[in-house]
DNA sequence: GCCTCAAGATACAGCGCTGTAAACTTGTAT
DNA sequence: ATACAAGTTTACAGCGCTGTATCTTGAGGC
C-alpha cells in the first residue's frame, strides 16, 4: 500500500502537480470546476501531502523545539503548556527537549548538530554560561528564558525578580511580619534565580528600612522540598525567631510548610509562607500557597512573538523582555488587606 | 550566510557527496588518510546535516508523537517525562500533541492530515471511541495508552485498573475499614477509567464477603478537586458514615482531603483516603498520599516496543499488554502492617 | 604476467513537493 | 477586429540528501 502522492491525483484530475498543489493551498486563482474535480480526486484517493518533502523545498519546518530542564516540573509543564498553546496558534508545534539542567544536554540543544529540524529554539538554560551561549549558538533563531545566562546577542523573556522578590517582602511586611527569611540558597550552587530573587528579597527589607539579617538566609542541602523543610526545622530548632519566609520556589515552600507543621508553627499566623512560580503544587498543600506569579502566558506569547520575529528574518541585538507578575494569595499568608500597593511589573512590550 | 551542504564539504574536501556522507554515517569501508580529510572539511565549515533532506529520502522521521489529554496534569507530565527518555533511548524525538480531551482534537491525532511528520503515534484517547480510532486511523504506527476505547486493531497498554482498585479496597480492608467509599463518578460523564476502577472497587468488596452499598459510590460535578471536595462535605453532611476512600485519581483525593480537614476528621485515622496514579501531588498534600502506583516506566518501554516494532515493519492484529501497578504507601492510609498480600498486577510481558 | 576479487570511491537518479516563469485562455477596451 | 490585461494552468528545475549500480585500484593466486 504505496503513499498517494501529489502525481497519484494530478494524474486521477487530469491536471498537473503544481495544480493539485494549488488547490491543497487554497490558491485562489483555480477554476471552480477544476477545484472540484481535484478535491474529488484528493478524496477519493485519500491524499495527504508529506510534510517532510514541503519542508525540503520550503525550508520551513513548521516546528520549535523548546528546551527545559524538567519536563514534568510544574513550572516547566505549565510553562509548556503555554507555550504549546501559543505554538498552535501561530500554527507552529513544539518539540520538547528535556535537559535535566545538564551542561551536556545544554550544549546540545545550541550546537543543534542536525539542522533543518526546527525553525527555532526556546531555551531555558541552568548550566550554561552567557559566554557558551553566544559561542556555541548558530543561526538557528534562539530566544531564552530565564534568569540564566542571557548573552547580550540572544533574544531573553523573563519577570523582574528583584522587583517580585521586593514586593513579596514588602507584602509581608504590610502583614506587620519583621523576621522575614529567605528560603533557597543550595549551597555550593546558586542559581541565577536564586540570586535575583535574594538580592530583591534584601532591596525590599532595606527600602522598608530593615536590616537584613544575615542569619535569615535559609540554605538548603539540594533542591527537594524535603531538604528545604530540614533547613526550616534546623532553623526553628536553633532557635531563630522568624514570622515570615519568602521561598525560592513552591517546591521549598511545600517543604517549609510541613516543617512549620511538625514544629507545631501555625502557617499563617506563625508563619507567613509564601511561594514562587504559582504552581499546581500551591494549591495542594495545606495552607494552600500564596505564591508569587510569574504571568506565563504572557512568557510564552511574548517568547513566540520574538521567536517567530527572528524566524521571519529580523536580525538584531538580543532583546529583552520583562512580563508582568503578580502575587496569588492563598491561605499561607494572612487575609488581612496588605496596606501597600502592589505593583505588577512593567507590562510586557509587544514591538510594533 | 548560506547554509553549508554536502556538496560544499565534497568540494573542499575534493572527493565526492557520497564519501561525506559516508564518513558523516560512519560507513566503514573508508580509507582513514580520506577520513581525516573529509573531517577536516566538515570542522572547517561547520557542516551540520539537513536532516529533513534526509528524511525524504530515507522515509524514516525519527520522531514520535505523543498526543495526551494535557500537558501540565501530573500524571500526563510524569508520563511524558518516561516517554521522553525512553524514546531519546531509542534515539526518537517526541512530539507532544495536547488534545485537552477533545474529540476534534482526537480525531486530528488520527487523521494525521500531514504525512511524513512521524513515524509513529503514542495516544492516550479520551473522548473517542473504538469504532472511530479503527476507523480512522491511517497506516501511521499506533499504540493506545490508558483505559479508553481499545479497537482490537491496536496495539494498547494500561494496567490492571479492576485489579489495582480491589486491591485498593483489600489494603484498606486489611486495615480494618470497612465503610469504604469511592469516589469519582462524574455525573453523566463516567470515562473509561473511572468505570473500570469503580468495578474494581465492587469486586474488591463483594470478594471479601461485603455488599457494596450504593450510597459509598460518590460522585462529583466536575474533574476538579474543589469538586471532589464538595462531594466529600457533602456525603458527610448528609451523615453518610465512611471510614476510607479509593479516590479516581489524585486530585481528587487532594479534594476529599481538604474535606475531612474541614470536617474535623483525622486522616488516616477517622478517615482513610487513597489517590490514584502516584502523582507529586501526593507528596504535597497533608498528610501526604497513599496512591495506587502504575508503573510508568513500564507503561513508557513497553508503548515504545510495541511502537518501534510496528515502525520496524510488524504487522498483526492489536496486541494488548498489562504492566504492573503498585500501591504508594504515604501518610493517608494507616502505618499498620496489611495482612494480606499486596499482588502486585502481572509483570509486563516483552515480546521476543 | 594475467586474472580475480574485495575494498574504496563515485555518478546519478530520485525521495515528493513548491517556486518560477512561461504558456495559454478568456474578457474588455480600443 | 486587435491589443492588452487579468485570470488560469502548466513545465520544469531543484531543495539536500542517500541507495544503487558502477567503476577503479591494488593485492593475491596461479
């Protein structure tokens, strides 16, 4: 049972190729009556065009590849959701490539050693370095996303952190909670996000004129909830006062809370517990988590806008977009109305 | 910047496209001095094979699509997760195809309206049924995950789900319960899976001497866990006396937890709740879940084999296999010791 | 010294499609 | 009637690669 191809109805019609193709593209300058008899024939024979030869000639591939250090983190899986959603829409279908945040895998996804497989590439990079980046990166249109290395030559999306990390610190604050720790720092491996998020996380105690105190930086063996729970109860256990932890992420958070449990700590009248990414896990765990909440269809719209830009044919400096982000209040934080204003970051700017 | 083609690297190199492309496949029966200067060649000017030139020669993809109901619901992205590394095993790409349970979007997996873009479809189906997958599913290789329509023409795996929820219902048992409910009934939309498990659920009390009564079976508005939640408040209100829930999937059991929580029932003790599909939302919940575990490592190898062997030329009948299923004991069920037996489901059986 | 054979290298066709340009067919204005 | 524009259809090359058949070369056997 041989694949119908295009010769197969042209010579069913009676037309040629380039017509049957015509009327597979809805060309509009086909006669009524031939389209008929094409389309008659395209069904009779059960015709469907091969992609891959329409790819050869027209050198587009139809497909993004979008690169992730975990599939099936929730983040990641919401993110790529998104993303694959925005795809469609632009009629574009994603291939998803899991790095586990290895630079190996890393490296690959950039010397990209098979062309022609993609049009373009969305990266979310953990290893590698800025430098590595602009080096090992072809032509193949790339934009990143992240707090990681953003070379000054590649596209880049991501929320302001130091701003969300400072708003979630102030947001505490205006609960009239003082001892506010920070919650992620692995040690021996700071993580971009880590920094920008912990750097924010200072910037707000000082505008509010706080010292931050050293001591409430919170660092975790590895980046389980588990080993973010053991780092709160050694630090309850020691005896540090704190009403407030701003986390790293919901995954520390989800660790945070259980170790506030086992220490008889109520969240969040003992504790104010407040997560990042807004992820399915904030909405499981008890407390439920407020979270700070990058906008990630606005991350995937306005990736795809400056991918899709480059695919077709921009060539420019990397640019760099920041999108909102908002804060979801759960039940980890108290209810009572914060007294300040919470900016949402800059909106995200769609280039004319 | 064009593009660099074979025929660049045959030219520098001074011997012809072939031989690049024999080095570039490793063919052995070249002369090494001829290697190392077609290498050369290749290094100098960044040669990277347009693997979609290749493809249309050599009719093979090298991709897999992978067509679920939703990226981001745990048991999906863990899944994919399996999928994915054990495709890149096998040296396949996967292409994720959301169908958010859709019946248009099932038909398009199976319509497969472009060629040539895969070798071979992964499908976990909701909405369609038998007749229309065997009706329309074209000569793309297929195999049919989960506990939805399952043509006797299509290779399929799932496990056990009668099985596991019997011995979902023995465990608790064993435990001592005996007020078990179930809960996962969607009013007026009972998918394949809740069906089976339900049937799982009766058996499971009537081998052990019980009468199922009608009044345990629960059933909820919607597949949300707020849903399942307010199912569970319900039933309670109502004064129906449960000591144990089998719960559909996970999320509902987040749901039933957060009722007995409300309730002021202790779970495990007053109440003990088990999840399905050991998804990370069991590991967030409080207390943490007890969750009948497919294996979906197996689920991931075994659709693989069954679809490399379809791609690699077999052709039959559907073949049906079992993997196994576990029970993840966490904190929602009692620590004490079952005494019967956990089966644990047929092992998965590979073909020779 | 001649023949055979395997390894090494190549020429060439063609995978299935689309872009280009050219050919043909009307309809309309002159 | 004639020219010309607009609408319709086609021939043909070629995207970049690999499979097949073929050719070349040098070693080994008699």
């Amino acid at each position: 049972m041989k694949r119908v191809r295009l010769v197969d109805v042209a010579e069913v019609a009676g037309v040629s190729t380039k017509t049957v193709s015509n009327v597979v593209h809805d060309y509009p300058h086909v006669a009524p009556e031939l389209r008929r008899r094409v389309q008659a024939a395209i069904d009779k024979l059960g015709y469907r065009p091969n992609l891959t030869a329409r790819r050869l000639v027209t050198g587009k591939t139809g497909m993004i590849a979008l690169a992730i250090p975990e599939i099936d983190h929730p983040y990641f899986s919401e993110l790529s959701r998104q993303i694959a959603e925005e795809a469609a829409r632009r009629n574009y279908r994603v291939i998803i490539e899991q790095t586990l945040g290895k630079l190996e895998a890393e490296h690959a996804v950039l010397e990209d050693r098979e062309a022609g497989l993609v049009d373009g590439i969305i990266f979310h990079p953990v290893s590698i370095g800025a430098l590595s980046i602009a080096k090992l990166h072809h032509d193949t249109p790339l934009v990143l996303l992240g707090e990681g290395a953003m070379p000054a030559t590649s596209d880049h999306v991501m929320i302001d952190n130091v701003a969300a990390a400072a708003e979630a610190v102030q947001f505490l604050l205006g609960q009239g909670r003082r001892r506010i720790a920070f919650l992620g720092v692995v040690e021996d491996d700071v993580t971009f996000s880590t920094d920008k998020r912990l750097l924010g996380y200072q910037q707000g105690l000082i505008e509010a004129g706080l010292d931050p105190d050293p001591g409430l930086v919170l660092s975790v063996q590895d980046f389980s909830s588990e080993a973010s729970g053991e780092a709160v109860r050694a630090a309850l256990e020691r005896g540090v006062s704190i009403d407030g932890i701003v986390c790293r992420d919901d995954k520390f958070a989800a660790g945070a809370l259980r170790a506030c449990a086992a220490a008889g700590i109520s969240v969040p009248d003992g504790i104010a517990v407040l997560g990042w990414d807004d992820t399915a896990i904030g909405k499981y765990t008890t407390p439920s988590l407020t979270s700070v909440a990058p906008d990630k269809s606005a991350l995937a719209s306005t990736a795809l806008e400056l991918l899709t830009e480059r695919i077709d044919g921009f060539r420019g400096v990397g640019r760099h977009r920041i999108v909102p982000h908002g804060l979801t209040i759960r039940q980890s934080t108290p209810s009572v109305p914060s007294e300040l204003p919470m900016p949402q970051g800059e909106p995200a700017v769609p280039s004319a």
